[in-house]
C-alpha cells in the first residue's frame, strides 16, 4: 500500500483527555476469538467480542500487532506496517472493528512497532543487497573488529550478542531482539518520515491512538559505545529474566538516547493534528520511572508511558510504596499507565497469589490499580484472574522461552486463548481441533460464562469497581498524596477540586489496622467500589487479610 506522507502544515486538534484516568483494555489477537476454525484468534473474533469488553467498562481497546508479518516473534516483527495480515483478516475487517468499536463508545489503539522491522519487509531486503543502495543506512550497519568480531559489546534481549554477520554487505546490522527483527537506524531523517508515515495511515483510518513497542529503543548511540558492566544482578529485575545476560549490564548507549526525545516530539506533532488521540509508550529500562517521567513530561512527548516497576513478582506493601515514592519524585506532570499483566509478563494471578491465588487478593490487586493516578491498563483474562500456564516445551511458540529453556519458558505461558464457555469445545474460543496454543483446562472453570453466572465472581468484582470508579472524580483525574509506609498496609490519598479519598489497602495474609492521621477530620466508607475486608471505627480501620477500604476523609 501506499504510506500517506506527514504534512507539513501542523495543526492542532481539540483533545478532550479521555485517556487521562481512561481505562484501557488490551487484547492478544491471536489468543482473543477465533471466528474462521483455524486456531487462531482474528479481527472477525474480536469484533464479535466488543459487547463483552464495553460492557465490562472500559474505555479503549490496545490490539497487539495485527501487520503482515513472517510471525517470527508474533506480529512484533512487521513486513508491511500499512495492512492487516491475512492470518488476522482483511483491511475491511479493520475497518469493521473500528466502526463497532465506536459504536459502543470504546476507543481503538494500535500497537506500533518502530524501532525494529522483519528481516522481510522490503526496506531491509533492499538495505542488505549493497553498501550503496538508496535504503542502505535505513537500518544499523557496522563494520566487524579487525578480529571480526562485533562492533560493540551489546547484547539481545533474545540472548546473545545484539549484532547479527550479514555475508552480502560483510557487515554486521544491530538486533535487540530476534536476528530476523534488524533494528532501524533513526539518525536516517528519510527512516523517520517513512515511520511518521505509516502511523498517519493509520490515523486516517480513524484510530484513536498507538502503544508503542519499545519506546526508548528507538535511537542508539552513534558512536557504538560499549555499555558498561553492570554484574549478575543480585535481585529479580521484572523486566528480563534473571536467566538472560542482558540484565549483566547497564545500557548506557544501546537505548534511551537523547536524540529519541526530538522523535517522539514528532510523533507528538503528528497526533496532535488529529482530535482526541492518545500515545502510551512501553519503556524498557535501568530507570524506568524515571524514563516515563522524562518521556510524558512537558506536554510535547508521550500522553502516558508504563515501565515494568509492577509487572514483576514483588507486590507486597513496603515494596509498592517505594515504587509510588520513587514516582512521586520523578513524574512532575507527566502521566502514567498503569500495567499489572500484559502479553510480555506471567499472569498476575501466578506472580502475585502462587499457585492457589486467594480471590481476595486479586480483588485488592484490581482495587489498587484502579485507584492509582495514572491510566489504567489490563490485558484481556486479568478480570477472570487466570493463572498462568505451565506450556510443555512440545507446544512452545515464542521463541525467547526457546532460547533460553529450561529455566525460563518465554512468554505463551500467558498467551493462551480465552475462555469464553466452561463446557464447550477449546472454551468456546475456537471450533478447531488444535490450536495455536492449547487452551488451559485450569481455565475452564474461570470462563466467561461460569463468572458472568456468579455473583460473587471476580468478573462482577472487576464489573462493577469500573463501573464505580467512573462515578469518583478524584480517582480518574485527582492528585495523590501517599501516606507513610507500613510493614503490611499501603494508604494514600487521591483529591479533586477539594474533594479526598482515602484508599487503604492491606497488602498481607495477616490482620492489620490503620489508624487514620489525627490531621484528618471525620471518615465516612465509600460504599460501591465491592472491595471487602474493611470495617470502619470512629478513625481505626480494621482490614482482614487481603482486605482494603475506600473512604471519603476531610
């Protein structure tokens, strides 16, 4: 297809915030509804889904790569970034969802990847045929060591070194995931106006905003600096594995260079033309909140950003509170997204509650995100509280969990299709016989159906704390105030045009109290939100295990 252009002319277009508090929902194509029997989850699928996700009470949908793709790393490695993959569909399928969509009054936004194409998109096949071609510095070439060996010691977050040997050109090209993903060379002007070009294509078309895959890996480091030695890393870093060598430095010059700023303004310029569209970037980094901080300040950049901060194992309340501290140093005005789980993550369900997760954790879990100041994000299944899936290595897909079995099994642990009916064949998300991924018989009796049945379900809980949460001003768009730590309970305040919310939340398997400041006045329980587990005395809150109040305080 043709990649429209981006003008010259700049132009600002009303923005009504809607993503500001906005609650968004992603979902896995692959995995979300299969509507042909091949195995495989389409945009066909998903269209017939949306009444289930806008009734749920969300306010945007984020797909995951849909692009013709050779489906090396699942649609994150695009060979044409302006058409729909016929696994996927059709482009008048696209354009179906985007019309039901709105419709029901759910945003779209689309998952861009710029920073890498597929080996086969026709930019890298032309780049890698001569030094001299008129596309030969679109991508990272280096010349080898007089040894011949890499330029630089920068590694894959795949495994093993960032550079990739190509014998036509005799040069090596960077890689920061797959050798089949060659990374875009941003200091060409020309690659920036192709890539602005094909997020306006889409724009046109009338979606209403982009999570950008990688954000800060756009540009790297001319000079082709080694990063420095950072050493085993003694914790867990939720952002790689602790398996994977490339948590063994720091990455000083591989991403996060300045220059990405004065891209990601351009990319700023170019939404700002079309009314009430949205960004929110993935940071991958040492520092991640101080990357959102950087990335979604000043109001020229990202709209919002999320790291990995909360997508790791640890949860309890000491290690969340230094999470929001650290925040609250760093983010002036800028705006985060909050993730518990995406498709890159094990189920929050596994990560946080272990192998038997206690509902009243997840409640808690839900009721925190949906409290903080930012932008929420879940990824499809988190409201039925799905564990994660052990996948047998027969049946692994992702190539990551490959590279680097048996210790860490990648990522289709949770990838697998959704449930939508406990008694029907692969859980009603396909009439196949196999597919893609096997559907988890632990999540048959977590399907759609049996929740939507139940009262007390974890689906209703999610139901209905969205739908209160739209009511409460101070938790969409209020500032906060976090109180101080505590061995077991986490508390802040959110407050809006005068008004305080108290949010109180026992992150423990024991008994706590909280005694609210004597610098509040009364405190009245906010009854509506479902969380459970708090009893309210004068200004003493008792919490059960797991359990956690709401409270309006002055």
């Amino acid at each position: 297809m043709t990649i429209a252009q981006p003008t010259d002319v700049k132009k600002t277009a009303p923005n009504n915030e809607w993503w500001r508090g906005g609650v968004v929902y992603q979902i896995y194509p692959r995995s979300f509804q299969d509507s042909n029997g091949d195995g495989i989850g389409d945009l066909k699928g998903i269209t017939e889904r949306l009444g289930y996700v806008a009734n749920l009470g969300v306010d945007a949908i984020w797909l995951s790569p849909f692009f013709k793709s050779p489906m090396k790393d699942f649609g994150y490695d695009v060979s044409d970034y302006c058409d729909v993959d016929p696994m996927f569909g059709s482009m008048a399928d696209f354009k179906e969802l985007l019309q039901r969509a709105h419709e029901l009054g759910l945003k779209v936004m689309i998952d861009q990847v710029l920073s890498h194409s597929a080996a086969e998109h026709p930019w890298f096949v032309e780049s890698r045929s001569s030094r001299d071609n008129a596309k030969s510095d679109w991508y990272v070439w280096a010349d080898a060591k007089d040894d011949g060996n890499p330029p630089n010691n920068w590694l894959s977050i795949f495994g093993g070194s960032a550079w990739q040997w190509d014998t036509r050109r005799k040069q090596y090209y960077l890689h920061n995931f797959l050798t089949s993903q060659p990374d875009l060379n941003f200091h060409c002007p020309a690659v920036q106006e192709a890539l602005l070009g094909t997020v306006k294509f889409w724009l046109d078309l009338g979606v209403d905003g982009y999570r950008l895959d990688t954000a800060n890996f756009y540009v790297h480091d001319a000079q082709l600096r080694n990063n420095p030695p950072r050493g085993e890393p003694t914790g867990e870093d939720p952002a790689v594995s602790s398996v994977n060598p490339y948590a063994w430095q720091w990455h000083k010059h591989d991403k996060s260079q300045p220059e990405n700023l004065v891209f990601l303004k351009k990319l700023r310029d170019l939404l700002n033309q079309y009314p009430n569209t949205t960004m929110v970037g993935e940071i991958g980094d040492d520092d991640g909140l101080a990357r959102l901080a950087e990335y979604t300040s000043g109001g020229d950049k990202l709209h919002m950003a999320y790291c990995f901060d909360l997508l790791g194992n640890p949860h309890d309340a000491p290690y969340l509170h230094g999470v929001l501290s650290r925040f609250a140093e760093v983010v002036g005005d800028g705006w985060p997204c909050w993730a518990l789980s995406n498709h890159d993550v094990p189920r929050l369900a596994t990560r946080w509650g272990g192998g038997k997760p206690n509902q009243a954790l997840l409640r808690l879990a839900a009721a925190l995100q949906m409290s903080l100041r930012g932008s929420p994000s879940l990824y499809q299944g988190d409201e039925l509280g799905l564990p994660e899936v052990d996948i047998s290595f027969e049946d692994l897909q992702d190539p990551y969990g490959k590279e680097m079995w048996p210790e860490f099994k990648g990522r289709d642990g949770c990838r697998t299709p959704m449930p939508w009916r406990s008694e029907q064949v692969q859980a009603g998300f396909s009439s196949a016989a196999t597919t893609w991924l096997p559907v988890a018989k632990t999540h048959l009796p977590l399907a759609v159906d049996a929740q939507q049945a139940d009262a007390a379900s974890l689906l209703k809980y999610y139901t209905q704390l969205l739908m209160w949460r739209r009511a409460v001003p101070e938790l969409v768009k209020g500032s906060m105030h976090l109180l101080p730590k505590d061995s077991q309970i986490l508390a802040f305040v959110r407050e809006h045009m005068g008004v305080k919310v108290l949010c109180v939340f026992n992150f423990s398997a024991k008994d706590a109290t909280f005694n609210v400041p004597e610098t509040f006045g009364s405190v009245i329980e906010l009854l509506g939100s479902g969380i459970s587990g708090g009893t309210l005395q004068d200004k003493c809150v008792q919490l059960s295990p797991w359990g956690g109040m709401f409270a309006s305080v002055e």
